[in-house]
C-alpha cells in the first residue's frame, strides 16, 4: 500500500482531454496500490472543495494553506483566521514556502505567509508541507527560527547541502516523479543518502510524471513508478518502500487515518 502525500487532486488539467473524474482517479490509483491520497488545496478559494472532498471520500485527507504565488493577494489575518477554522478537517498546514523562482509574489510577503504559516501549524499540532525553489538559504534560515516543528520538503528538487539542512532540523524529503528523470543525478544521489525514517513519495499530480509517463498528465496511480525508482536507489524493493514510506507518512502526519 502506498500513501501519495501530495496531490492536487481537484486541479482543472484533469478537465482537460481526456477528462477523469476524482472518483476516477482514486479508483485508478487504488487499483495501482496507492490505497490514500493526500489532497493539497493551496489557495483558500480551494479550501472548502477540499473539506468536500474529504467527506464525500474517506480515501483523501486534507492539508491546506496559500502557495507561496499567492502570499502577496491573500490579506494574512482574515485568511489565516478562516484557515484555522479548517484545523479539524486538516492533517497539515500548506503548502507553503518560499519561491524565488518565479517571484509571483514579493520575498517579503513570501516570508511573512511562511512565518505565519509555520506558527499557525504548530499551534495546530499539525505538519507543514513546505515548498522551495531557488530559496534554500532563506528556507533553512526560516526554519531555525521554528525548530521543532515537524515539516517536509515536497517534491524535493534542491541540492544536498539543502537535504541535510532539513534532515538536521528533522524534517522529511519528499520524493515525485522528477526522481525518476535521466538528468536528476543530484536529486538521486540525496535518495540515496535520505535516512529511511525521513522520506516519503508523492506525485504532485497533474505535475511531473514518472518515466515512463514523463510528458503526460499526472495522476495519483502513477506513484509506483517513482517508488520503484526509490528501491532501486536503496537496493530494495517496492514493497518495502511502501512499507517505509507509509511508516513515515503516518510518523508525519499523525492525523491520517489508521490502517490506511
């Protein structure tokens, strides 16, 4: 059984030729052993589709947040307030982070919607899922500034000094399909050296597909790709990398269902 931590399992790509309902797409994934899916909804006209989807299916659990792209137009104490609200119907807080890739938003408002982001969450008792791109200092800087609270680093694409800074704090990395790409050496290389207890998987569905899917929309039952590239990494094999990183998925993320 594998658990996808990170999936945008609403995203309108999946309106798109050829359409695929969510019920579909659980019933794919189920099919492919990927027994629960963590829905990420990161902008709060997302949220209440989110709280939705999580009682119409007991599959998906639920963590929310505003993407680091949206920390500019999002005023932080109304939408934070209406964020705490959602606590109940949450196994995390996110995804949050830092992106000075595309700079949607200035780095000011960026480091005030983490910082919030993080305090929120640990108040809550509650795991931050953070995103990161060209922003690794000021990531890790923002991070001490919060030591203790439990976090991980979707869809991990930084460098190894990155990996172990996290992995110092304690936090997880999370793996997608950008594992599996020729050209991700380095990434492979941290997978490699990613202590057992502190990884996870995730597809970050409709985005970047596993070989052999690589071009292709995303979905949830892909996830078995990128977890046979991990036990390939580790010398393992796929079913004790289910058995792994199902292990840390609950470890993190405390709220998930039982048995799942």
């Amino acid at each position: 059984m594998f658990i996808d931590t990170h999936t945008h399992l609403a995203h309108s790509k999946f309106e798109e030729d050829p359409a695929q309902s969510v019920e579909e797409r659980i019933s794919a994934a189920t099919a492919a052993g990927v027994t629960h899916l963590i829905h990420i909804a990161c902008h709060p006209s997302e949220w209440e589709e989110g709280v939705n989807l999580i009682k119409t299916y007991p599959q998906v659990s639920l963590v929310a947040g505003i993407h680091p792209h949206d920390a500019a137009a999002q005023p932080l104490p109304p939408a934070l307030n209406t964020l705490q609200t959602l606590i109940p119907h949450l196994v995390g807080i996110g995804e949050t982070g830092l992106d000075y890739f595309y700079n949607n938003s200035p780095v000011p408002d960026q480091k005030e919607s983490f910082h919030a982001h993080l305090e929120l969450a640990k108040s809550a008792g509650l795991p931050t899922v953070i995103h990161t791109r060209d922003a690794e200092a000021d990531t890790i800087e923002i991070l001490k500034q919060h030591a203790g609270a439990p976090f991980v680093l979707h869809c991990f694409s930084g460098t190894r000094w990155l990996a172990e800074e996290a992995l110092a704090l304690g936090g997880y990395l999370s793996f997608s399909g950008i594992l599996t790409f020729n050209k991700a050496q380095e990434i492979q290389e941290v997978a490699k050296l990613c202590p057992r207890d502190k990884a996870l998987l995730e597809t970050d569905a409709p985005y970047l597909a596993p070989s052999p899917h690589r071009g292709k929309r995303n979905e949830p039952a892909f996830l078995p790709n990128t977890a046979k590239k991990l036990a390939d990494l580790w010398g393992s094999d796929v079913a004790e990398v289910a058995q792994i990183t199902t292990a840390n998925a609950h470890k993190l993320f405390t709220k998930l269902p039982s048995g799942v």
